[in-house]
C-alpha cells in the first residue's frame, strides 16, 4: 500500500493534480508509454507461451524462497520493494496521469482504486491475525494452487492486461 500510495502521490505532484492536456505531448507520451507496456506484456505472454512446451528439469527452490516463513522483517520489506510488478506500476502510472484533481469524483476515484487495490492484503493480514491456524492452512493451499497454475497465469494475465492496455491507450490517443 505504500508503495502504491508513494507511487500515486508522486505523479499527482509532478503534474499538479491536473491531466496534460488531450493531444499535448506529455498526454500523447504517457498514451505511448501505455501502448508499449502493453505491447511488451503481450510480447512476454507469447514468448513464455512459447516456452512451456519444452522440457525444463525441476529447479529446487530458491534459498530465500525456502526461509521466507522465517525471514526478518526487514528482509521482507526489502524484499517486497524489489518483486513490485514495476511494469504494472508504470501502467498505472499512466492512468494516474490522466487524473483531474479539481473533480471530486477523480479524487475519490483515485482513493477508491488505491484502497481496493490494497484491501486483499489487508484482508489478509487481519485473516491472519484473527484465524492464524487456518489461514496457515489456506496459505498453503493457495502456494500449492499458485505452483501448479503459475504458467497459465503468466501467460493469460500478462496477455489479457497487455489487451487493455493496448486498446485503452490507442482508443485515447486517436480520440
């Protein structure tokens, strides 16, 4: 939630709460930075589409994947900063971009998007602290789940997000 908070506070300051004008060259360069992102996230679902086909032998975890229930706090914040899905940030960067500031409904627009986007872990983290037995049990259910899924979820995620961003990016640039 920082992150994203930092994020969208960030670009609100550096276009002063107001969107660049439609057709004006910041407002055509995020379109483009928009395209492109979405460009290259179809660009990756294809290739890592291409890639599931071959034979891979099994790699053993990572060292840090293995201790992660036990890490230092520290750690796991530092972590977390570094396994941000950037690409995504720079996308809704993008949207952010276009926000109005002076508009009640783009101010709460924005706060509602920054909430919902962080409620699942809030959701989360008070699961935990309130059924700790079993949302131990579900998380490792959903590790098991998220294991046997993870290619598919790369390949149609990163397809399906890269679709929206191309189309939402080239229907604001030609109208």
């Amino acid at each position: 939630m920082l992150c994203l908070s930092i994020i969208t506070a960030g670009t609100l300051l550096l276009t002063g709460g107001e969107p660049p004008s439609s057709g004006s060259v910041p407002s055509d360069a995020a379109l483009a930075v928009r395209i492109a992102i979405g460009v290259g996230l179809v660009g990756f679902g294809i290739w890592w589409r291409s890639r599931q086909g071959r034979t891979r032998k099994e790699k053993p975890l990572p060292k840090w994947e293995k201790g992660v229930d036990n890490m230092s706090l520290w750690f796991a914040l530092i972590l977390a900063l570094i396994l941000q899905p950037w690409g995504l940030m720079a996308a809704g960067v993008t949207s952010v971009m276009q926000a109005d500031l002076a508009s009640a409904a783009s101010v709460v627009a924005l706060i509602l998007f920054v909430l919902l986007a962080t409620s699942t872990y809030l959701a989360l983290e008070i699961f935990t602290i309130v059924r700790k037995e079993r949302a131990h049990a579900i998380a490792l259910s959903l590790r098991a789940w998220i294991q046997a899924h993870t290619h598919q979820a790369i390949i149609w995620g990163s397809i399906i997000i890269g679709l929206f961003l191309i189309g939402s990016g080239t229907y604001q640039l030609i109208t």
